[in-house]
C-alpha cells in the first residue's frame, strides 16, 4: 500500500517536472498536458479503456464546448478588427484627444488588452515607440507601459482564457470571479500607472498636431480618414456585454454579426475568418487542461496528494503560492499554471474557495508576467532592446503590490 503511494506520488512529481521541460525545449503546452494526463492514467492503473472513458467524458461535458465556443468566438472578432483596421482607428483617436502623451502611452495598451488579440503588445509597441519619444522615455519604461498595462485585464476581465478556465474548474461564472477579483487588477493598474507616472517626465505642454500628425503616419501607416471617438464602439459593446453578464456565446455571436454588417464584410472573407478562428493549439490546450483534471480525479490522485500533503504539515498559504507560481514562471502560460496545479489545489480550498482562488491565481500570474518564457514580454523586450533585468525589477513592483492585497484578502 505504501509502495502504490510512492508509485503515485513518484509518477505524479515526475510528469509534473516534464510539462514545463517540454514545454521549455519547444513542445507545445497543450501536447505535454496531454501527454501528462495519458502517461498518469495509464501508469496508475485505469488503462486504454479507462482512458478512452475520460476523454469521452470530457468531449461531452457542456461546460467544455462552451468554452471552446468562446474561444473560437473571440478569435474570431479579433481576425475582423485587425482585418478592417479597426485597433489602429482607436489608437489615432487617442492620440489626437489626449493632451499628456503618458495617457496615450498608458490606454493605447490598456485598451488593445480589453480584447485577448494575439501579438495585442506588439501591434502597440510601433505607436509607443514613437510616443515614447516625445518624453525621452527610457526603452524599459516604453516595455513596462506597453506590457504591464495591456496584461493588467488578466487579473480579472472576463474574456481571457485564465479567468474562463478558472471559472469551468469552479463551476462559477466569469463574470462573477470579474466582480471578485476587481480588488486586484484594480491594484494592478494603480501601482502600475503610479510607477510609470513617477519615472517619466511631465512634457509641459499638449501634443502638437505636428506630433500627432507624425505618430499617426509612422506608427499608423496607411490612408484612414481622420476617426472620432465612435471608432471605439466595438469594444465598449463587449465590455458591456460582459458586465451585463449577458452569455458569452449568443452576445460574442451577437457583436461579430453587428460589426461585420456595419463594416460590410463579404460573406465570403466572414466564412474565411471564421475558418481562421478555430485556433488548433488553443482548443488542444483546453481540451487536454479538462482531460488532466478529470484524470487527476479517476486515478484517485487528487485526494491521495491532498492527504499526503496535509499530512506533511505543509501549510496551505504555501502550496498556493509555489505551486501556482513556479508553473507559471515555468511555462509562462496562464492557462499552463491554471489547468495543471488548479484541479491539485480545488480540494484544499473547502468553503473558502473564492478567497484562496484568487490567492493562487494571483500567484500564478505574478509567475507568468516576471517570466522571460512570456512572448509578450521577450518579444516586446526584443522590440525596445531593452534590458531584461531592468524590466523585471519594474514588473516586480506591481505585481508585489498584487500580492500584498491577495494575501491581505485571504488572512482577513
């Protein structure tokens, strides 16, 4: 008995070692999660056949289909903004409305960061490059402003992944882990801003249109018309969408039917889109997070690793802030640290649950956003040739301060 409980535990630690080293020497996170569900259940006793059950039961589970729908949904509508150049209207109207360049360095990310884009910070980082100049903004400061500002929503807006995978693992809904967390993207922006605020100079005076008209044609290539501020309706359309609470399925499918009609997208290029949007490694990903989880618990492994720990006398503060901390420092995935140590440390958390979720997701993150295997954060730091070391030392300051609340939140 004593001998399978070393197996398990042995088994357990060792895959758990793996996926950040496969992931590390170029195997995509989705097929070392996998991989890690496959060799546990197979090497703990259930089998092909006891395999093939969990994976059909995790292809059928509702809750599942409606987070790859939405996925796919949001890939979707951000093919179309990039398609019809809708980000790009948005920033020049930033530019041209806000008098403190240090605004335009701050909303232009804050606002791209409102919808999960891929490659969101480096289609930002032309324009605060040229912003950026304007107040000898040192190439640090442009990747802080930049990075940190676009990643705060991960905290907490309800159409990342992070936020709806937390929410399919506890049964709860985005929208209402949105509401729970609010404490600490809100901390995440303010102690950002106030950093960034302290280390750049006030220019003294408005952006010249000379300026304005110069970024808009560097950073901004292309002949648009001169937008206004309805160039924004789009994306306060899905921010209200989600603070209503409204389903995100029907209401993402709503916004994308609204804005190809306004922009008269042929049906032909909407169907191209569409095909474009179902994002292969990210519904692996998802899929296999599920399947990891369910296996975790058939095995019986979950509970063996909660008693077993518990009984080492390893206190639980500890256990959610390492775990969720070293996979996404690891992996520099959010979804990676979420979908591996989560379904370990949901057990733990008994009537608790929310308090301690939003300890360890914030753990798990402050991971993911110091760790060079971000490629929002090594590419942007690539863009501005700027020092990594310096960067980190800047992140840190934010992401301390996040988990100084966290952890206020959870003790009292």
């Amino acid at each position: 008995m004593v001998g399978s409980k070393m197996w398990a535990l042995g088994l357990f630690a060792l895959w758990l070692f793996l996926i950040p080293i496969s992931v590390r020497k170029g195997l995509s996170l989705g097929l070392a999660i996998l991989a890690a569900g496959v060799g546990l259940s197979i090497g703990l006793g259930r089998g092909l056949g006891g395999l093939a059950q969990d994976a059909w039961a995790v292809s059928s589970d509702v809750q599942l289909l409606e987070l790859m729908a939405i996925i796919t949904l949001i890939y979707d509508f951000s093919f179309l903004l990039k398609a019809t150049r809708r980000m790009e209207a948005v920033a020049e109207v930033l530019q041209r409305k806000l008098h403190d360049p240090r605004w335009v360095m701050f909303s232009v990310p804050a606002l791209v960061g409102l919808i999960p884009m891929p490659a969101g910070a480096m289609f930002t980082a032309p324009i605060t490059d040229e912003v950026g100049k304007g107040i000898n903004a040192s190439p640090e400061d442009k990747v802080f402003s930049n990075y940190w500002f676009r990643h705060c929503w991960e905290l907490g807006f309800p159409l990342y992944p992070g936020i709806i995978l937390c929410a399919g693992l506890t049964h709860s809904k985005p929208g209402d882990l949105t509401l729970h967390l609010l404490p600490l993207w809100l901390t995440a922006f303010g102690v950002g801003m106030a950093l960034f605020w302290f280390r750049t100079r006030n220019p003294g005076d408005r952006l010249s249109g000379e300026t304005a008209d110069k970024n808009s044609h560097s950073a901004l290539a292309g002949e648009l018309p001169e937008p206004t501020l309805w160039a924004l309706w789009p994306i306060f359309l899905v921010v209200g969408i989600a603070v209503a609470r409204i389903n995100l399925v029907p209401g993402m499918a709503a916004v994308i039917l609204i804005y190809a009609l306004s922009e008269r997208i042929g049906i032909r290029d909407f169907l191209l889109y569409f095909r474009r949007s179902f994002n292969g490694s990210i519904l692996l990903l998802i899929w296999s997070v599920f399947l990891f989880g369910r296996v975790l618990t058939t095995t019986g492994l979950l509970e063996l690793l909660a008693t077993s720990l518990l009984g080492f006398g390893l206190p639980l503060i500890c256990l959610n802030f390492f775990l969720p901390f070293l996979m996404g420092f690891l992996t520099g995935v959010t979804t990676g640290f979420v979908g591996t140590v989560f379904p370990f440390l949901i057990p733990f958390w008994g009537q608790d649950a929310t308090l301690w979720l939003q300890f360890a997701y914030a753990s798990g993150l402050a991971g993911v956003d110091l760790s060079p295997a971000h490629l929002c954060l090594s590419m942007t730091q690539e863009y501005f040739k700027a020092s990594l070391k310096k960067i980190l030392l800047l992140i840190l300051v934010p992401v301390g301060a996040v988990m100084i609340v966290a952890w206020i939140r959870l003790i009292l």
